[in-house]
C-alpha cells in the first residue's frame, strides 16, 4: 500500500460537542464529515492527500 491509501486507513477518533469519545472511524472517514462541514479537526497532523484530476 502506498503512503497516501495508508493514511486513509489511520483510525481517528470522533468526539462529540462535549469532547467526550463516541467513535473510532477512518480517516477517510474524518476527511468526508469535515468535508460536509458536520465535523471540526481539532488537532492536525503533517503530511498530505491529493485526490486525482
């Protein structure tokens, strides 16, 4: 697997408004609900994703 899918793959944790766990997905996951704007990242980590053209 290359270093992008693996990325994809990571667990992230899913907190709720209380900042209490509710959840463990993926972090493709993660990346859809903060792109639906149902989701916030709290903490960032270095590195990227580059989707195709």
């Amino acid at each position: 697997m290359n270093s992008a899918i693996e990325r994809l793959h990571r667990p992230v944790l899913v907190l709720n408004s209380s900042y209490e766990p509710i959840n463990i997905c993926a972090a493709r996951r993660a990346l859809v609900l903060i792109l639906k704007g149902v989701a916030l990242a709290e903490e960032h980590n270095p590195g990227s994703i580059h989707a195709q053209r």
